[in-house]
C-alpha cells in the first residue's frame, strides 16, 4: 500500500521487529485503516527515516507509529519532524529486555512528545488502538468499529 493513501505510517527499526509491528498492521487492517510498515533506522539509516516522514507529511498520514529496540531514538526522530501524533512501541532484544528502550522512547524532551505504549506485542496492539482512537475523532464509523471491538473483547 502506498503512502499516499496511509493513514497510519509504521516504521521499525531493524528487520527483526517487523514480527511485532504486524501485530498493529493487523489490527489497523481489522478497522479498516489503510497503513504501510517500513524499516527504517534511526541509526543506521537516518536519511531514509527523514524521506519517510517528509513523504507522511506530504501525503496525508495522520499518525506515525514507531517500535524501536535498544536506545530507541526512532520515535523521537520521527516525532522531531512532523506535528502529527507519533506512537512509540519499545522493542525488547537487548540484555534489558526492553527496558533500555522504554525509557528510550518516554523520555522525550519537552516539547517533542511521544506517546509510548507498552514493550513488545501488547504496545504494538495498544498502539494501533490508540492511533485508531485519534482517527475516529473525526469518523464516528470508526468509533463505532472500536467501540464494538472493545465490547466483544475478552
């Protein structure tokens, strides 16, 4: 799918953690909310995350998710550039299980947020949620999609 009908820009930072982020592509696809998942380093491909989020911006994405593991700038990178909301999901995979990217990604500078779910499947799930929730601000069908969903939930 391509950018220019996402509503919903996933990035991951290695190739490792696109297992977890299908988890909130799957569940975005569930709403019916067009997304795209890209790997993209901060790190090791910086300039590729810039053309991405310039692409978003351009394109009409309304929220960008991020799940990165270890330091976990990719959140903060994207968040750096754009207004729109940005999600950040730690990945765990490192010695600390997570925990180096969880306060990785919640630790932004005032005035750069970054709402951080959870570590690991369970933040990718929220994440995509929670992006579904801003999306249904304006798109009471899609309220109506989560509401039903959190009612059958178990």
């Amino acid at each position: 799918m391509s950018t220019t009908s996402a509503k919903v820009l996933l990035l991951c930072g290695s190739e490792s953690d696109r297992a977890t982020m299908e988890k909130a592509v799957s569940v975005l696809t569930e709403l019916g909310i067009a997304s795209r998942l890209e790997v993209a380093s901060a790190h090791r491909s910086p300039k590729r995350v810039l053309e991405l989020v310039d692409e978003g911006n351009r394109t009409g994405v309304a929220v960008f998710i991020c799940g990165a593991g270890m330091a976990a700038h990719l959140a903060g990178v994207v968040a750096a550039h754009t207004i729109r909301p940005v999600i950040g999901i730690p990945l765990p995979g490192s010695a600390l299980n997570g925990m180096d990217s969880l306060l990785s990604t919640v630790q932004m500078p005032k005035g750069i947020p970054v709402a951080t779910m959870a570590i690991g499947d369970h933040g990718a799930v929220n994440a995509a949620l929670l992006a579904a929730q801003i999306l249904a601000l304006n798109d009471p069908a899609l309220g109506d999609k989560l509401q039903k969903r959190r009612s059958t939930a178990v």
